[in-house]
C-alpha cells in the first residue's frame, strides 16, 4: 500500500485545498496537499518537500491527525494527515490549477477525491464522509 502525506494547513479559521489539474487522476477535483513518500523518506521531509514542489512553500510539519487507508479498483493508499504552518510566503498552484481556503464545516460539500473525504469529515467533526 503506498503511503501519502496531506498537509492540513489553517489560516484565519480557513483549511487550505487544492483542486488537481484537468487530465490528472482525480482531474477537477479538490484535495489536501502533499504526496506519494518516495522510497525509504520520512513522512514529515516527503510532507515538505511535497508542499515545495506543489505549492512553492516551505513548511513546519505539526502533529500527526492520523492515518486514512483507502482501497479502490486501481488504487491503494495510506493517507498521512499533518498540521502544517507555513513558512514565508503565500502558497502558488505550481502543481494545480486552483487553491481554495475553506471554512472546516464546508470541506465535505467539496467534490474531494475518495482518500480525502474521512479527513475532511474528521476537520469537519463529522463521522462519517
């Protein structure tokens, strides 16, 4: 199963969700940033680097929210939720094609990819996705 960091990163009451590129799996669609561990990495260094390479930050990786697993036809993921701060500047879509901060309550109205929707419910406070 591969591992997967998601960064949960708050400003002014507001989560932080990116919606990946058309053509993209999951083409449209929001989710959390971060990324696939590459071999023998950290959760925390794959977390900061995922978040250089898609959103053009450097980051604090925070406490751990938990682990997601998900299992579909052509996928199987164990997504690694963080609190993240965020270093400097702003956050850039480099690797999406639109940035969005959203009220916790309002993440499961999102069209989220499958792994991010137990997440979103658990920032929301709601049990199930």
């Amino acid at each position: 199963m591969q591992k997967v960091t998601a960064a949960v990163i708050e400003h002014e009451g507001r989560i932080l969700i990116a919606r990946r590129r058309r053509g993209d799996r999951f083409g449209g669609r929001w989710e959390f940033p971060g990324g696939k561990l590459e071999p023998g990495e950290a959760p925390s260094e794959g977390l900061r680097r995922e978040l250089r390479e898609e959103l053009g930050v450097e980051a604090r990786v925070g406490l751990f929210l938990g682990s997601f697993p998900f299992a579909g036809p052509d996928l199987a993921i164990e997504l690694l939720a963080f609190r993240v701060a965020l270093d400097g500047h702003d956050p850039l879509p480099l690797d999406h094609d639109q940035l969005a901060w959203v009220a916790p309550a309002d993440l499961p109205g999102f069209d989220l990819t499958e792994p991010d929707r137990p997440l979103a419910a658990l920032l929301a406070g709601k049990e199930t996705a």
